[in-house]
C-alpha cells in the first residue's frame, strides 16, 4: 500500500468520524430541543391548570356568598318585596368579571389539556350561576304575572326558592350539590398537571 492510499484512508475514516459527530450533535441538538419543547407544553398545562382551579373556586366561593341564606334588609326597604331581589341581581353583575376570566380560563384549558371532563365541570358552574339568576327573575315577577296557582305551578317556585337560596345540603340543595360536585372534579382532574405527573399525551 502506498503513502498516498493511506493518507487517503485517513482522510476517509477522519472524514466519516467528522460526519458521525456531526450527526450525532445534531441528534443530541434535536432531542434537546424536544426536552425543552415537552417542559414547556408542561409548564403551561401546570400553569393554566393552576390558575383554572383557583379561578374556579373563587367562583364556586361567590356563588355561595350570592346563594346566601340571609339577606340584609336597610330600614328603609322593609317594605320593598322586590328589594331582596334586585339586590341579588345587583351582586351578581358585580361578580361578572371572575365569571369572565373562569370562561378565559376554561377557553385555555381545553386548548393546552383537551378533556371534556374539565370543560363540563366549569359548564356546571355557569349552568348554576344561570339557573339561580333565572330563579331570582322569576320570583321578582312573580307577584305581577301570577293569581292563583296550581300544585304544578307552586312546586316550581318552591324549587326556583331553592335555587335562589342554598343550603348546600344533600336533601335541600341539589343545585348546589351539584357546584360541589364538579368542584370535586376540577381539582381530581387538574391537580395531576399542577404536580407535572399528567405526561403530555
């Protein structure tokens, strides 16, 4: 074999280590960036995770400040039998901005976690906002629309009382049975991507 054949096959096998290197970094580079890619799809899916589940328990908290039992009556509007009412409603357009950001949220979580579960839960929540201020409305107008009732006519306004007020109590509640319940759900749901243990699928 001559010099110049093997500085040629120096040179090859120089020029496949180098190839090899090349490849390998780029592999290495590739993989790295997946790592950093999956972090950050879980970073996000913990932070919005995080965020869902405190706005939703800010929300269910006001509910039940909203759904009270009691009402404060000023001297003055004793006499008033819409006052208890339109106080309620009042209440409620004030709370409409953590109502807003629960939508922003759940909006988000559906884009970055995809469970229907979630997104049914927090609809659970807005479904009872609903039903009490229907509820509220209802029993405002009720004294201008309606004489004498029917047993049909009366259970529904014993069941539009409850909704308006809530016990939170298995038998007399179940509206707000129901709150608890998808309550319940969000956090077994989304606590395993607060704690990073829900792998990106």
């Amino acid at each position: 074999m001559t010099a110049a054949a093997i500085f040629e096959g120096i040179a090859a096998i120089s020029q496949l280590g180098m190839t090899l290197a090349v490849a390998t970094g780029v592999w290495v580079a590739y993989r790295q960036l997946h790592v950093w890619r999956e972090q950050d799809i879980q970073k996000k899916r913990a932070d919005v995770a995080e965020e869902l589940v405190a706005a939703s328990l800010e929300v269910s908290d006001t509910l039940k400040r909203l759904r009270s039992l009691f009402d404060q009556i000023p001297e003055d509007q004793v006499g008033n039998r819409s006052y208890v009412y339109e106080k309620r409603l009042e209440r409620f357009n004030d709370a409409a901005e953590r109502f807003q950001l629960l939508r922003r949220l759940q909006i988000r979580a559906s884009a970055l976690l995809g469970d229907k579960h979630i997104d049914e839960s927090v609809d659970v929540l807005f479904e009872v906002r609903q039903k009490v201020i229907v509820a509220i409305q209802m029993l405002s107008d009720r004294h201008e629309f309606y004489g004498d009732e029917d047993e049909e006519t009366r259970e529904l306004y014993k069941r539009m009382r409850r909704d308006m007020w809530g016990s939170y109590g298995e038998k007399h509640d179940p509206l707000g049975m129901k709150q608890l319940d998808a309550i319940d759900s969000l956090e077994a749901k989304l606590t395993p991507f607060i704690r990073y243990e829900n792998s990106a699928q």
